[in-house]
C-alpha cells in the first residue's frame, strides 16, 4: 500500500505539533471571540445534550478479500470486485484505505513485530524520545505512557523487552519533568524490579530519580529471588519472564528477583500468553499456572495465517450472521492491525445475476452494519456503477453510524416454502402405497400404505371438488416440491378412491 507506514509514522510524530498549534489557535480563537458573537451561540452544538460522541474523522479501515456465499460464486468475479473496490477505497478521502492482511502481515515479519499493536507502541515510545529531546515533556508523558501501555497489554507479542523497559525509565523522566513526581518514582521503582543492572546517565536522569533508582535496586538484591513454580496445559510450552526464556513447563523458575516482572508462554503451534507477575522474593514460592487460549497462531493450509483469520473467512461465507460470534473474531484481527474500521463484501446469486452485500465493523463499539445490498447482471456491465456506490457507503459508514446494527442478518432470505397438494387420478385405492422421494437417494422409496386419520372431513366441507382431505404430518424424510424445485419435505403420490366417484387428495403439513 502506496506510503500507508509512512504515513502512520507522521501522524504518531506530529500529533504533539498538531496538539500544540491546536492549543496555540484555540487560545486565539477565545482571545478574539466577544460576547456578543458568544451570546449568539451560547452552547455549541459538540456540548448539546445529548450530542453523540466524536468520531474518529479518518479512520484506518482494513478490507477483507471479497467471498461468496456457500462458494456461489466463481472467484474471478469475487477477485475483479474485491480489485475495483479496493482502488475505489483508495480515492476515498473519509479513510485511510490499509494494506490487505497478508501484506501486514509480511511487512511486521520484515519488522520484527508479531502484531501491528505493537508496532504502534513502538512508533509512539520513539515519538516520545523526540518529544522529550524538545523539552515537550507534557506530550512526551503521553506518548511514553502509550507505548507503555500498549506493549503491557498486549505482553505476549512483545519481543525486544529493552524497548519496553526504556519507554519505562524516559516516562519516569517525562512525568518528573512535567510535575508529576509521584506517578515518575512509581514508573522508575518498575524500572529497577525488571533491570536492576542498569547504569543510568546522570546528565539525564534528575538526582532524585538516580536515587530512588538506587535505593530501589538495593531492595531487589536484598530481597533475593523467589521460587515461581510455571504450569501450563499447552503442549509444549516455554515460559519466558522479563523476555529470558526459563524453560519448558512445569518448570521451577529461581533466578527471578522481588518486585514487578512479566511472564510470557509460548507454545509449539506459535500461540502466546502472558501476565504481570509479582515476585515476592526471599525464597519464597509462588504457582502460576498459565494456558494459550485458541491454540496460537495456527492457519493450516491457507500459508500460515492465523486461526482466528482462516475461521472468520470461513463464517463470512456462511448464509446467515450472528454478530455475536463474529464479534471476538473481528476484534481480535482490528487487535493485530491497528485497524479503526473493518470491511467486506459477500456475494451470492441473485436470479440471473449476482448480488452483494457490504458491511463495516466498528471495535470500539463492537457493532456490525450492514450497508445497501448492491445488484449486479450477470456480464458485470453494472460492476462500475455498482463499485462506486460500495465504496461510497463503506467509507462514509466507517464515519458515522448510518443505520442500526444487527444482531442477526441472513444474506439472502430462505423462501418460503408452499405446500403442494398432489391429487391423484380417480379410480384407484386410498390404501395404496404413498412414494417418498428421498434427496440424494437411489430413486423412489416405496413406504407402507398409508391410512387415512378417522378426521377425514366429509367430501364438500372446505373443498370446493368436494374431495375429502387427508393430512399427512411430517412423513420421513422425504421432498417437498415447491415451483418445481425439489426443497424438503414430503411428497405423496396415493391411489385414486370413491369418495364420491372423485378420489381424494392429499394435504401435507410441515
């Protein structure tokens, strides 16, 4: 994608220039506003009551591959959409169209990073180095903080721990300089638990700091290791702490010292968990037991994509949605990218054509929309028509909440099925055999005779042949003929009989 990481990268460095000239114009904007243009608009229409919250204005929005549903449609014709649809996304000025899911993947395997979360909090440490370089230590607490926070909630994907424990020790700087003195020896105290060897620049780091520094790491060589005792489930897992692999589980770790560390485990199917662990020290014993939920990052055959990945495509080829069970799919993939927004394209048969239909998923809500289905004949002539009003909608869905999202929906509607009443020719008996076509089966299944239900109504009542009616309910599992097209059910095929000199017919319920 044409300068998208590029572009990530300037907006994480000049979100503290945009703060400052934001702040900068809004103090001119109140300094030249009088009161008679104030008394004018006396609530802005952002602090009405009730006003919805503001959203993202530009949204990172991730396009999966379009699909078909059952497998209806052939893949040039999902591929030919999916290629339009994208290059229309891309002209779009509401969003920031991403790369496809295997190209991030590929550029954060060239990066070194598991997940595109990480990467950010990467971008965002290295943001708050500049910051605090330029004396901007209000932005910089920010930025550090971030970093900080993205790479502790996402532990298990963390892989260069030095980055981590440097964003620690510059938000302790940050926050001593910006006036927050406790917040600053809280992050310095984590600091010395997890890298009591440091050496720290005294041109840097203020005195106060170098001493709590100090003290603190003192208490962590006095307090001596403890005994952590890992278990886990998860075949073959090793346990890392603090990014040092301690072995494989159960094992006991005791080369770990008091204070605040992290516990990762990893195992052999690539999945990954992790938590904050708190040695006591002293010798003594501690148990954690931790498992890999889903079995990691397994895709089989598709080229190694993760499971999470592989399952939802396989859901979004499915008639109908359930919000509810694609929602910690879709969350866990907005997770990996970075992705504000989420959207595809399923397309089905439509008569002698094709129809498609779009949706947008917003993480932050957990909220499915389902956009305008769009009709498409079956030589594509439409397609153009048809792509620009997709991407129109995505983009401007991705933006504000058009409709209200579903808990449910089915691609396309199941008819409903007619019952046929079969009446058979005069002459025969009510007593002979009724055939049960059996889909799929070897040919016509004869079955026993069938007896009419001593509630036979009178010939003449509700019946304007004046035939009796016989009614069948739920007979095997046999096929019901609805305009000719065989789609479940049963059909019966009976003898003729004399009630009346006319036979009878036969009423199937279902």
């Amino acid at each position: 994608m044409r300068g998208f990481w590029a572009e990530e990268r300037r907006r994480m460095s000049d979100r503290s220039v945009r703060v400052v000239r934001g702040a900068a114009l809004m103090a001119l904007v109140l300094g030249m506003w009088s009161p008679s243009v104030m008394a004018q608009d006396e609530q802005p229409a952002g602090d009405a009551e009730g006003a919805p919250e503001p959203r993202v204005l530009k949204p990172r929005f991730l396009m999966l591959p379009t699909g078909s549903m059952d497998g209806q449609v052939t893949s040039i014709v999902t591929d030919r959409l999916d290629g339009m649809t994208r290059k229309r996304l891309e002209e779009q000025r509401r969003v920031i169209l991403m790369p496809s899911f295997e190209q991030i993947r590929k550029e954060l395997s060239a990066k070194g990073n598991s997940s595109a979360v990480i990467l950010e909090a990467e971008s965002s440490y290295a943001s708050g180095i500049g910051l605090l370089t330029a004396g901007q230590n209000q932005e910089a607490v920010q930025a550090f903080q971030r970093a900080v926070g993205l790479m502790e909630e996402n532990i298990a994907q963390v892989t260069n721990y030095n980055v981590l424990a440097d964003a620690m020790s510059n938000l302790a700087v940050s926050n001593h300089r910006a006036g927050y003195d406790l917040d600053g020896r809280q992050w310095m105290k984590k600091f010395a638990h997890i890298r009591p060897d440091a050496k720290l620049d005294p041109e840097k780091y203020p005195k106060d700091l170098l001493d709590l520094f100090d003290s603190e790491r003192k208490k962590v060589k006095k307090g001596g290791p403890g005994k952590i005792s890992v278990t886990s489930s998860s075949p073959g897992a090793r346990v890392f702490i603090d990014g040092e692999d301690k072995g494989e589980a159960p094992v006991d770790v005791t080369d770990v010292g008091f204070g605040y560390h992290y516990l990762v485990i990893k195992d052999a199917m690539g999945g990954a968990a992790g938590q904050v662990l708190k040695v006591k020290g002293r010798g003594k014993s501690q148990s954690v037991a931790l498992d890999v939920d889903g079995g990691g990052d397994t895709g089989g055959a598709d080229e190694g994509m993760p499971s999470y990945y592989t399952d939802l495509m396989v859901q979004l080829g499915a008639r109908q949605y359930d919000a509810g069970e694609l929602a910690p799919y879709l969350t866990e993939l907005a997770k990996q990218t970075g992705a504000e927004r989420i959207g595809w394209m399923t397309m089905f048969k439509r008569g002698m054509g094709y129809g498609a239909a779009a949706f947008v998923y917003w993480p932050g809500d957990e909220k499915i929309y389902r956009l305008s289905d769009v009709n498409l004949n079956f030589e594509l002539s439409n397609l153009s028509l048809g792509v620009n009003k997709v991407a129109t909608e995505l983009a401007a869905y991705s933006v504000e909440e058009s409709t209200e999202a579903f808990t449910t929906t089915e691609l396309v509607a199941k008819p409903k099925p007619k019952v046929v009443v079969v009446t058979p020719p005069s002459g025969g008996d009510p007593k002979d055999p009724v055939v049960l076509v059996t889909p799929g089966g070897p040919g016509e299944k004869k079955t026993g005779p069938l007896v009419p239900p001593p509630d036979v109504r009178p010939p003449g009542e509700d019946d304007d042949e004046g035939f009796p009616v016989w009614t069948a309910v739920g007979i095997g599992a046999g096929v019901l003929v609805v305009g000719g097209l065989i789609v479940g059910g049963a059909l019966l095929f009976g003898g003729g009989g004399d009630a009346g000199g006319s036979g009878f017919s036969a009423e199937v319920s279902w």
